[in-house]
C-alpha cells in the first residue's frame, strides 16, 4: 500500500487558508492599532491646554502623538 502526502502545498504557493489566516492577522492588527491611535486621541484630547504644556504638548500635537510620529 502506498501513502501520499496530501497536505504539503507546491513550493512558493500557500494554502487557502494559510492566504485567509495571514488577511485575518493582518486586519486584526490594523484594528488594533486604529484603535490605539483613537484612544490616545479621546485621551488626550480631555486634557485641557495647561496639562498638555505640562507634559510638553499642544492640542496641534495629539495627532502626531497618536499617530506614533515623533514630536519635536
């Protein structure tokens, strides 16, 4: 009796659901991460102008902030 190997995928191809579960992950972290900048953003956006000098922001800068781009 012979055995085949009915799982392995032709190399540089990928399986269906490999291709589905890389989109899934892909999604799942540009969710993640929109949802990181929107909660930085209502976040800071509730300090008024005198804390955000505190921590040596402005109001112009929480997009930046949220955006992970650095502030100078």
């Amino acid at each position: 009796m012979a055995a085949f190997d009915t799982t392995r995928t032709t190399y540089g191809t990928s399986s269906l659901f490999g291709r589905l579960s890389a989109k899934t992950a892909s999604l799942l972290a540009a969710f993640v991460d929109w949802n990181d900048a929107r909660t930085t953003r209502q976040t800071l956006g509730q300090l008024n102008d005198r804390e955000l000098a505190d921590i040596g922001l402005c109001r112009a800068d929480i997009d930046r902030i949220a955006e992970g781009k650095p502030v100078f």
